[in-house]
C-alpha cells in the first residue's frame, strides 16, 4: 500500500483487521516525513500491517524516510527503477521500498509458508547488524530474501537471464505515499496527464455516544469479568501486548457484563469500538 497519513481513523484500522483475518498479509509504505517527523503513519502503524522503511544504494537509511518504533523492516527504496508513463524512471520513497517487501511476500507464499510464520521470517532474518539495530530506523532490520526463503537450506532457482529495462530516465524523485505521478509526454505519442484528485471530503463526526470501560475484575486462570458501557452496534476487542505491539486476539459482542476467557499470560488491554469513537482501557495483567 502506497498510502498513508498521521490520522488514526478507526474504520480503515478495522478494514486492516478485517482484511488480515481474511489471511491477507498487508504491506505499506512508512512515510517519507523524515527523522524529525514524530507522528506515525497510518495504516503502516496498525498491528496487521508490516511497515517499510527506505533504505538507499549503500544499505543505510534513507534521509527521507519516517522513524518510529511502528517500523517493522526496511528495504531498498533509494533511486529504484520503476515503470513511469511510458517507460521507465529512478524513483526513490518508502513508496519504493514497500514493494520489495510484498514482492518476497508473495515469493513466500509460493513456497507455500504458512500465513502466520511469514512476518516473523522476515524478521527474524533480516540484516540487523550495525548501523542497521537502530530499531526505530530501520525495524528489525534491511531485508533478507535470500534468507527468508530459506535458500540457504534450498536450491532457488535465479531468473534467467535477469530482466533489464528496456528504458531508464535519468532523474531520481521521492515518492510520497499515495501521490499520484504525472506520466511523461513525447510528441510522437503524447499522454494525456490524469486530471488532479479531489481532495478526500474530512471525516464527519457523528454523534457521540458513550463508551466506557466500566471494570475488569476476577482475573485469574487465564479469565476475567469485562463489565462495559456501551451503544448498540459496538465491539470489543481482546488485545495481548506481544513485543512493542499490541495484537487482536478476540472480538465479543458488547454487554453489561460477561466472561471473558484468553489463551495465554500476558498482559492485556480491553478496546471497545462504537458508531463514533474508541476506548482503550489500562493495560493489566492475566496469570
């Protein structure tokens, strides 16, 4: 996904989970605000979305690209030949460096690894020797494919012979998350240029209605008692904190009260979704 902004919007977040429990792995560009930049990016900052950070010719992170603990890996983004219009361009984004990710993704897939193993290899075998343990620069690391597909242990056969591009276009552009690029124009074969996006209509707020966390008691055997406050159409949500992330474990109807059983320790927090807002509970901790 080449999109993204500092707005945390509830409905795209539940797309996002909705979308990974469907056994869709998502990808997305980090942001190309820069180091100085403190404000996540979204939807690469969601729990089900692996976010990509830029990396340039040299293997170091790019100037432009954003920083955060969100960040999950990093990849090539640096002066990337890509399609542009009619032929070819350098490009240069997180824009750029996403689509590695997703490419060793499907590559992983084909292996037929399983859906629940694939961001934890590409983790776990990713680059993350110095300078690139910066976690908030570079996430776990530059990426591996050759590693997480496991060609150290197996043969993978190397495309022959490689693909060039036909055309280059000696120019290197950022590429924002969710620009759209004008194509280029020759007089033999002139392109008409899409005509300019309409900006997106602001979200409209409805109505406020409450939402409360009214108790969380008896917790003991891996079991609690949620006790709630909240409108007719709200969810809520089961997340275990697993790292620097917290993850969707279960999703119960809302009520006055029930009994809600978890399958591991940990420490948890409850989060319940109405028509027009969100509440986060204090994290606790389940024996």
């Amino acid at each position: 996904m080449s999109l993204g902004g500092t707005y945390d919007y509830y409905l795209i977040e539940e797309a996002v989970d909705r979308a990974s429990e469907a056994g869709v792995i998502l990808v997305a560009a980090a942001g190309n605000s820069g180091p100085t930049n403190t404000l996540p990016s979204f939807p690469a900052a969601y729990d089900n979305v692996i976010a990509v950070a830029a990396t340039d010719q040299s293997g170091v992170v790019a100037g432009y690209s954003n920083q955060g603990s969100y960040l999950d890996i990093s990849a090539p983004g640096s002066a990337i030949v890509s399609t542009y219009g009619l032929g070819y361009a350098s490009l240069s984004g997180t824009s750029m460096a996403s689509p590695h990710v997703a490419g060793v993704v499907a590559l992983m897939r084909d292996k037929d690894i399983a859906t629940s193993q694939i961001k934890y290899l590409l983790q776990t075998n990713a680059n993350s020797s110095a300078p690139r343990d910066v976690q908030n620069r570079y996430g776990a690391g530059l990426i591996n494919a050759y590693d997480a597909l496991s060609c150290n242990t197996t043969s993978c056969a190397e495309p022959s012979p490689a693909p060039t591009p036909t055309e280059t276009i000696a120019s290197t552009t950022v590429i924002n998350p969710g620009e759209v690029i004008t194509a280029p124009s020759t007089p033999s074969t002139p392109v008409q240029a899409p005509a300019p996006a309409a900006p997106a209509p602001a979200p409209v707020a409805a109505p406020v209605a409450a939402v409360e966390v009214i108790g969380i008691s008896n917790i003991v055997k891996r079991k609690f008692t949620l006790t709630v406050d909240s409108p007719a159409g709200s969810k809520t949500w089961i997340q275990r904190k697993s790292g620097k992330k917290w993850v969707t474990l279960k999703k119960v109807n809302s009520s006055s009260r029930s009994v809600v059983k978890v399958s591991k320790s940990g420490t948890y927090r409850i989060q319940i979704v109405g028509p027009s807002r969100k509440v986060i509970s204090s994290p606790f901790k389940v024996k």
